[in-house]
C-alpha cells in the first residue's frame, strides 16, 4: 500500500515549477548538485518504497507506478516479474503538460527520472535504468539482484 495516495484534485502546473526549478539548480549550481538533489529525493521522500525494496518487495513501487501515472492519463505499459519491472511510458504527462504550457522540457527532465529511481532503490537489490527513446518516451528498468542478500 503507498504510504500516501493523493485523491484530490489533480494540480499538473507543479510540472512548470518543477522543470524551472531543474534548470535553476543546473545552472546556478551543476548537474552534479541537481544529481545529489534528485538522488537524495528518491531515497528520503520515498523512504517506503526504499525500505520495501530493501526487504526485496517492489509492490509499493509498482503501485506507485501505475498510480501516478494513470492518475495523469500517462500512456504507458508496466510489466512486472519476481526479479524485473518494465515500465515503458509513451508519453509523459509531465512534457505532454510542460508543452500545452508553451515551456520548453528542462533537458535534465529525465535525468530527474533516473536519478529519483536510482535514490530508491540505492542499498537494496534493486537497480534501475532509464532509457530515453524519444522525447516522452523512455523505459524504466528496474532489476533485482539475485545474488544480494535481503534483510
């Protein structure tokens, strides 16, 4: 279960801040700074999904998943196994929202991606990758090393 669920009325106009806010620290403070920002936000503000991870469990992170993602009408595919997750998304709600805004997509708005994924799953047995096909097109891997030894 997530530890939380937002059910009320859904605000997309966070997108604009947040890709502002992407290219504000890159700029004024590296990439390697938005790196540690992003990783950190991953580890500590979904702290129960990490510590799910940790145990080998990834439920909390497939719901997570599909639940931000059709709760904006993403278009997005997520298959899951023991030991696998893909998640291919076809068209991200955060770019689809940030060009009916008339903004230019931040370039770190996947590097936001796969550094938040990163961040959750960091000290588990769990790995994950990004890989970018096309603007709002990526797949989302995430593997469970086998080999680690869960808590």
């Amino acid at each position: 279960m997530l530890r939380y669920q937002e059910n009320n009325e859904l605000h997309r106009d966070f997108h604009g801040t947040t890709n502002t806010t992407l290219n504000y620290i890159a700029d004024h403070y590296g990439v390697e700074a938005l790196k540690m920002i992003l990783r950190k936000t991953g580890h500590d503000v979904y702290k129960s999904i990490r510590e799910k991870l940790e145990k080998g469990d990834a439920s909390e992170l497939i719901e997570h998943l599909n639940w931000f993602f059709w709760r904006e009408q993403g278009k997005y595919q997520l298959t899951a196994s023991e030991n696998e997750i893909v998640f291919e998304v076809f068209e991200c709600p955060a770019i689809r929202h940030l060009r009916k805004l008339g903004l230019e997509p931040s370039e770190h708005v996947c590097l936001q991606t796969s550094e938040v994924n990163a961040g959750m799953c960091e000290g588990t047995p769990w790995h994950s990758e990004v890989k970018v096909l096309g603007e709002g097109h990526c797949i989302q891997t995430f593997r469970k090393d086998t080999n680690h030894d869960s808590k």
